[in-house]
C-alpha cells in the first residue's frame, strides 16, 4: 500500500475545498454532496463516487458523534484534496473523545452481531472496505484525524 | 433542509406485508421502521419485504436498525426480504451480511415472487 502522504496535490488551490461543519447531525450530506460533486468532476465512476459518499458520511458521522460528542459548538473540518492520482479527504474533529484504535482494527461479524445488544460498528470498518488508503491519527486540534485516499483508476 | 425525512408507510399485497421506506435510513428511523415492523408482526404477518423508494442515504446506523429487525424476524420465525436498494446498497448489504439473513431484490416485484414460492413452499410441507 503506498503511503498518501506522497500522493501531493499538483500545487492547484482550486483543487483543495475545505468545509467547516456544526457537530449536528444531517451535515454529514453536506460533506458527502461536495465529496460526489467533487469525484464526478475528477473522472470517477458512479460506482466510486457512491462508495466514496458512503465512506465520507461515515467518518464525519463518527466525528459529529464520537470525536465531538454532538457538542454544537465544535467543528468538523473536511479538507477535500484533488490530484491527478485521485482525492484525499481529511475529516477532523476537536477531540472531545479520542478514537479507540482498537476500534480501527476490529471487523464486525453479523452472527455476533445479530445476538449482540449493540447492533453497530460497521461505520470504521466500512470505510476500510470502500476506500484505497485509510489512515487514523491525531489533528493539529488534538482532536482524531481520518484521512481516506481513492484512486483514480487509469 | 439538512434534517432526515423518512416516510415509513406499510401495506399488505397477496398476504405479503410490504413496509415502504422513503427517504433516509439513518439514525432518526429507528422509531419509524421498528414502530412498523412491530405493527406489522401485530397483525399477524409472516412474509415480509422492506421496500426502499428512493433511500439514496442509508449509513451505518441504518443498517444497525435493520439488523435489529433481522433479530426479530429470526425470534418470530418470519421470512424477510429487502427490495429496491440501488446496486450500491446492494452491494453494502451482501458486505455486512445482510443477505445471509434476508433476501435481496433490486424491485419488489422480484420479491414478492420469491415470498410467494416460499409461501407455497410452507403450504406443500405442510399438506
């Protein structure tokens, strides 16, 4: 797997959109709209733009939730970064919860699942399957940073 | 304008009960599917399909919701399938593994053949 931090974007300013959204759920949409809006200028097909909405609503519905603790006065920033190779997005919260990482590395089982009180879970790993790179680590704000890369298939 | 819609309506078509989801299956739907289901077991069902109409948004919570009916539906000895999903909802389900526990159609006329066979199916095992 290659690293994506060597997967820089081409020095295009107008390749980087950078959103700043309420800890409220629903906002999510505003990042997965910009994210398919974006991936569908870049060449992607719809199957990659779907798994990508999927991928991204996932992480800043993890960040509204867990990261901020739907606390309103937090921000999740979502920093959407074209290159030629594909899209970058970075989702940070401010880290009134820091991630379990044990969370990152678990792969929910449905028949545990189905007897299990807790039918969730799937949000981190989800991500995992639909995306090329995904990397966890902690934001300039302290809070939890998600970056997740696709590729653009050439 | 950013808050979840979801319409959950429920209705019976040659002894099948369809529970009709438009809109978004997210966290917010809890209430409405599990309130229909509930109804819809009440009322004695045994074959059911959750239709989705245009859900172009279903999340990880969503999902958590349905396998919640799935667990009820395996207690009460029910039969599910899951209908109109686009292909990439499709696709999500068959990963977590949905489809192991219900079936899943892409219209719900498909489903409602196959509850129909295993409908017939239970009429001959039972004769």
């Amino acid at each position: 797997m290659s690293n994506p931090q060597h997967m820089a974007p081409s020095g295009d300013e107008e390749r980087v959109i950078e959103l700043h959204l309420p800890s409220r759920l629903g906002y999510e949409k505003v990042a997965m709209d910009t994210a398919s809006a974006m991936a569908k200028r870049m060449g992607f097909s719809h199957d990659r733009v779907e798994s990508l909405r999927t991928a991204v609503s996932e992480a800043v519905t993890n960040a509204i939730e867990h990261g901020n603790q739907h606390d309103s006065a937090m921000k999740v920033v979502v920093v959407f970064t074209g290159s030629d190779d594909g899209l970058i997005v970075d989702v940070a919260d401010q880290g009134r919860k820091l991630l379990d990482h044990t969370i990152t590395e678990r792969t929910p089982d449905i028949h545990q699942v189905l007897h299990s009180d807790d039918k969730g879970g799937w949000g981190i790993w989800l991500i995992k399957e639909l995306m090329d790179e995904v990397q966890f680590s902690v934001a300039p704000s302290g809070g939890n940073k998600l970056r997740m890369v696709i590729h653009l298939d050439r | 304008m950013i808050d979840d819609e979801l319409k959950v309506t429920t209705r019976q078509r040659d002894g099948i009960w369809i529970i009709d989801l438009e809109g978004d299956v997210t966290t917010f739907a809890e209430e409405a599917i599990t309130g229909a289901y509930e109804g819809v077991t009440k009322e004695g069902a045994k074959y059911i399909i959750i239709n989705s109409r245009q859900s172009d948004y279903i999340n990880s919570a969503g999902i958590a919701i349905l396998i919640g009916v799935v667990t009820e539906v395996n207690r009460q000895a029910q039969k599910l399938a899951i209908s109109g999903l686009s292909p990439h909802f499709q696709k999500i389900f068959r990963m977590v593994g949905l489809a192991q526990y219900a079936d899943i159609f892409a219209t719900e006329e498909e489903a409602i053949a196959a509850m129909q066979r295993h409908q017939q199916a239970a009429v001959e095992s039972a004769q």
